[in-house]
C-alpha cells in the first residue's frame, strides 16, 4: 500500500492544477483588447467628378463669302471691330447701276403706255355712251391696256431684281463682331461664293467638350458645372448636347454657357479650360476612410465605436476613482458591426450607406479581425 502513496499524490495534484487553469481561463475574456485607430464619419458634400479638356468658343462665328462676281472695290481689315449692319468688302458695280438706269427706263415708258390707254379708254367709253363706237372698239382699248399695265409690273420687277443684285455686291455684317481673318485684299477679281474674311463675336462666348455617353447621360437639365481656365475657376451652365455620339469615339458634344464674372471676360476665343462632370451625384450617404471597410462574405460592414458619451462617462468614472492616465494611455471601448453598401469611392474616401450617422467613430486600423461586441484599446485623442 505504502508503494501506491506516490501514485495517488500525483493524481491529485493533477486534478488540482487542471482545475486551477480551468478557473484561469475561465476568468480571462473571450477575445483580448486589440488597440485601434479611429476616424469620424462625414456627410457627403459632393459627388466625384472627372475633369474633361474643353475650348472657349464663339456662338457666333461665319466664313463670310460674296454673292456677286466683281472686283474688290473695298473690304475691312485684320482685326477690324465692326456693327451688325456694317459693309466688310464691295465688289465693283459699275455694270448693274448702269442696267438699273435702263430698267428704270424702261419702267417710266411702261408708265406712259398706261397713261395714254387710261386716257384713251376713257374717251372710248363716253362714245359708247352716245353710241357712236362699236363694243368692238371699247373691248379692244380695254385689253391693249391690261397688256401694258402687265408690262409696267414686268419692267418694276426687273428693276427689283438689277436693286437685288446690286445689294450683294456688298457684303454686310450679320452679326457684331471682329474680323479674324482676310482671304482676299482690295483689287482682286472675286467670283460667286468666294470667301473674303471670317468674322467673330467675341463677346456671345460658350464651352465646347466632348465627353463619353456614360457620364453624360447623368447630367440634368441646365447641370451647373465647375470650369477652370489657368487656375481661375469659374460656373458654367449646361446650354445643349448633341443628338447623337461620335460614330468613332463615341463622345457626346456637350455646350455650356459661363456664368458672366472678371474671369469669364478675360477668356479669349479659342482659349483651352478644364471642366468637371460628375461621375455620379449625392446619393444621402456618409464619408468614410476606405481603410475603414471590411469585406466578408456577408458582404461590408463597419465596426462602430461605442458612443462618445458612453466613453466619456467611463473616463469620467476612472477620474473619480483617481485612476490616472499617462499620455498616450489607453482607453477602453466597445465595437459594433454595421453592414453598408459601398456607393463608391473618390480620393481616399468611400460614400456608404447603412444605419450610421455623421460624426461616428469608426475603426480604420485594426479592424481586420474584430468581432462584433469585441472590446478595443483607444489612445486618448484618436
């Protein structure tokens, strides 16, 4: 029996050591504090946008040629501010103003036969009267004096038409501008439909792009867009968009009219600018930092920090007991797992949407591997 005591003693002691550990795992938590950085939720101020490349044009620009085929008596200069209404270049007209003195001519001798037969149907008609002429007679001088009151319209007409040609033989403004290019100087001979200057209103500017359909098809009506021209920023109004896409690059023409302001009135025609279209616009989410997002197999989700009052109230609650805390000490929280959707992402930050308001504290290093409820280390400050 004496043989069996050391046997026996180690079984106890056994049975007492694994029964200590047990209570010791017992007592500790089910997962330790994980120290963690935070960062606060924002409201989402604005959509992404992309930024396209555009020019400063003109709405009103034409290549101005002549209706008439002469030579160039007179035409404007390079750079030359003119008035709607105002004549850029004439060709010589010498040859029409001399057919306008025969059609006219030719109008005053219409008159005359039409003159004489009125006189002479007149005296017919008092005959007639008295019977002294045939119906005969009467019904021929009313005929012979339709035809010539035909002919009189006739040679009006044409002195209507040498008036019309000599008009085109000058070329006038259609609209105010400046005269940008010059084809041809004073004394060239210049045919029908040639061109003699290009003219520009540099004061009806508008902004040109092209941008792919995707993104287009976001904009509203009117859209007010962000525009910089060398840095200056500026608005400009969505004016118009073309029907249709390029069949090549399939890019949609987009038209915006800048809002009038010092930086607008310094732009020169032709000038390039940069302007900003919303890739997507606010969708009511918050702001997060992309590090903040866990991705598993239930989808996204956040780990929320207890509120800070609840904290608040726990250091209040260490103060008061006279626990202190050395700088960069840790304070304890709690985690909560918050699913969202991701809406999208734009310089760092990702716009979300879930049952979590702005100005929450959310976990943004740390959080691979936390649990929902798991507690965390906070450094005072974070």
């Amino acid at each position: 029996m004496e043989a069996g005591k050391p046997t026996q003693q180690l079984a106890f002691f056994s049975r007492h050591a694994a029964l200590g550990s047990l209570l010791m795992f017992t007592a500790l938590p089910l997962w330790a504090a994980k120290t963690v950085a935070l960062a606060v939720v924002e409201a989402e101020q604005s959509a992404p946008v992309s930024w396209y490349s555009g020019t400063v044009q003109s709405q009103q620009e034409a290549e101005l040629s002549m209706e008439a085929t002469g030579r160039l008596m007179s035409v404007v200069t390079f750079g030359q501010q003119v008035k709607k209404g105002d004549v850029l270049a004439e060709v010589n007209a010498d040859s029409l103003a001399l057919q306008l003195k025969i059609e006219n001519v030719e109008v005053r001798k219409a008159r005359a036969y039409v003159a004489h037969l009125e006189i002479e149907l007149a005296r017919l008609e008092k005959l007639a009267k008295k019977r002294n002429i045939s119906k005969t007679e009467q019904a021929q001088a009313r005929h012979d004096l339709a035809i010539r009151r035909i002919e009189l319209e006739n040679a009006r007409l044409r002195v209507s038409v040498v008036e019309e040609q000599l008009a085109r033989t000058r070329l006038v403004a259609p609209f105010d501008g400046t005269v940008n290019r010059v084809f041809k100087t004073q004394g060239e001979y210049i045919h029908q439909g040639e061109s003699v200057l290009h003219l520009v209103n540099t004061a009806q500017q508008e902004i040109r792009l092209q941008a792919p359909i995707s993104v287009t098809s976001l904009l509203p009506e009117t859209a007010s867009l962000k525009v910089t021209v060398e840095g200056e920023p500026f608005k400009a109004t969505l004016a118009t968009r073309s029907a249709s896409a390029d069949s090549r690059s399939r890019l949609i023409e987009l038209r915006l009219l800048p809002q009038q302001d010092a930086t607008t009135a310094a732009m020169t025609i032709g000038q390039p600018v940069r302007v900003a279209i919303p890739t997507r616009f606010a969708s009511g989410g918050v702001l997060v930092p992309r590090d903040a997002i866990v991705t598993g197999k239930h989808g996204s989700a956040l780990f929320v920090i207890a509120k800070a009052s609840e904290r608040a109230s726990k250091q209040a609650a260490n103060q008061s007991s006279n626990q202190t805390h050395d700088e960069g000490d840790a304070v304890p929280a709690t985690v909560k797992s918050v699913p969202v959707d991701v809406l999208y992402s734009s310089d760092g930050k990702v716009a979300v949407k879930g049952d979590i308001a702005i100005g929450s504290e959310v976990v943004v290093r740390g959080a691979s591997g936390l649990v929902d409820g798991q507690e965390v280390q906070l450094l005072e400050g974070s």
